[in-house]
C-alpha cells in the first residue's frame, strides 16, 4: 500500500501542521472566546442572583403588606362591630322611648277608660237603685197593698245590695 508507505515521510510534517492547528483553536477559542462566554455566564449568573434577590424582597414586602392588611381589616372590622353596637343600643333606646311614650299615651287612656267605667258603673247601681226603689215601692202598693214611703223603700234597698 503506497499510502502507508509515505507516513514516514510526512508525519512531521502532519504532526506540525496538526500542532499549528491546535494552537490556533487553543488561542482562538481558548484565549478568545472562552473568556467572553464565562463573563456572559457569570453576567447571567448575577442577574439571576440579583433577580431572585430581588423577588426574594419582593415577596417579604409582599407579606409585611398582607400582614398590614389584615391588620386594617381586623381594625376595621372592630371599629364596624362598635358602631354596629352603638347603634343597636342607640336603637334600642330609641325603642325603649318609644315604647315608654306608648306606655304612657295606654295608660292614660286606660285610666281614663276605667274612669268612664267606674262613673256608668255608679250611674248604673244609681239607676238600678232607683228602680229597685220605684219597683219595691209598686210591688208593696200592688201586693201586699201597703203604701211606702220613697226614703223607706230606698232605705231597704240599699241595706238589701250592701247585704246581698
């Protein structure tokens, strides 16, 4: 095979050439690039860091704001159930006024009506007296044909609703 017989030939100058090769990749890539892919990295690196940092602070305002806001809420709501109570007491005294006037209009007619009452109810017995005397008078007269006086006859009709 002619192709292996020329390797001692040219393997210097192959391995040379393969060196130069590298040396450029090494330089290029190595010196070059490399250098500027780590600064981008590390450049993300920090913004990362910064980023999360960042929500990290983010999310303990976050929590002191929500923190505040329960607070307020709680504030809030106490300060609602005081005013709720306020004004149920305010009602309820307003109520109870109300009430008492109401109370008080009622039992002024109810002693007024009892009033009226207790006045038919002695015009009544008065009435019912002197009937019972004019009657006692006419069934003594028509009975037994005796003749009694008006004074007499309302005399014994009293003592008999006082007794009876």
């Amino acid at each position: 095979m002619p192709q292996l017989t020329q390797l001692p030939e040219i393997f210097w100058s192959q391995f040379f050439w393969l060196a130069v090769v590298f040396g450029i990749i090494f330089f290029a890539i190595g010196l070059g690039m490399v250098p500027k892919i780590q600064s981008t990295v590390e450049r993300r690196d920090e913004k990362v860091s910064e980023d999360l940092a960042a929500a990290d602070r983010a999310r303990v305002e976050a929590d002191a704001n929500e923190e505040a806001f329960r607070l307020r809420m709680d504030e809030s709501r106490t300060e609602a159930m005081k005013t709720t109570a306020a004004a149920k007491a305010e009602g309820a005294k307003s109520i109870e006024k109300a009430l008492a006037k109401a109370d008080a209009s009622v039992q002024a007619k109810l002693a007024k009506a009892e009033e009226k009452i207790r006045a038919s109810r002695a015009e009544a017995l008065a009435n019912i007296e002197g009937i019972a005397t004019e009657l006692s008078q006419e069934i003594a007269g028509k009975v037994a044909g005796l003749k009694i006086s008006r004074d007499d006859a309302a005399k014994a009709v009293k003592a008999e609703l006082i007794n009876g």
